[in-house]
C-alpha cells in the first residue's frame, strides 16, 4: 500500500476498527515507513488525551428540553400554524388563488350543465352517448 491509503486508514487503525488483514497491512507499512508511523503516533496522542478527559455528565432536563426543542422544530405544522406563519401578502395570493379555482369549477359545472343531450354545443355529447350518460 501507499502512504496516502495508509494515511486515510490510520484513524480506524487506531481505534482497532479496521478488518484483521487491513490491520496487518497498515501494521507492516509502519514499520518501513516513518513518515506514517510519526502520523500514527500523533494520532495516538490525541485519542489518548481525549480518554485522559473526565467524562462529561448531560443534565437530566437535557432530554427532555431536547425532545421538546425537537417537537416544535420538526413536526409538521397544522393547517393553522400554516397559515398563521403566511405573511399578509402570501395569505391574499393563497386566498386569490383558491377563489379563482372555486369559481373556475363552478363555471366549468354550471356551463355542462346547462349543455342538453340535444345541443350541439356539448363538447361531451359522443362520450355521454356512447356510454349511455346523459349530464
């Protein structure tokens, strides 16, 4: 192996992470190279004086002030926190655009509806025929 792929694999060579022939691998690079065996001993150190740190305990209200942070941050909203986080100009658009289709619908209803089997004007008029439908 290279240096640079041994250097990529020091980290998990270290903690004992790597497969048991990556391991003999890195192990044997180590003892012809010093370069690497500098950077294997750097890491060492640090994990060393990171173990050497005394353990940190969380709070018990950690937990707790955590799931809430959580739950008001990442569940999805309601319609009404929805529309309350809308700004005034987002609501009318949402309003405008919401009405245009209700009366669009309404139209498009009203206007097949009055449209008899007899006119000639029914756009539907063969499908309603062919199935036996009439509006």
């Amino acid at each position: 192996m290279q240096c640079f792929e041994i250097r990529k694999r020091l980290n998990a060579w270290v903690d004992n992470e790597l497969p048991l022939h990556d391991a003999e691998e890195v192990a044997c690079h180590l003892k012809n190279c010093l370069s690497c065996r500098l950077a294997a001993k750097d890491i060492q150190e640090i994990v060393d004086s990171m173990d050497a740190l005394p353990a940190i305990h969380a709070p018990v209200t950690l937990s707790r002030k955590t799931l809430r942070s959580f739950r008001v941050n990442f569940e999805k909203p309601g319609m009404a926190e929805w529309w309350q986080g809308l700004s005034l100009a987002m609501r009318g658009a949402v309003f405008g655009v919401v009405l245009a289709g209700l009366l669009c619908g309404a139209m498009l209803g009203t206007s097949i509806y009055s449209l008899g089997p007899d006119s000639q004007a029914n756009p539907y008029r063969a499908v309603y025929a062919s199935k036996g439908i009439l509006p």
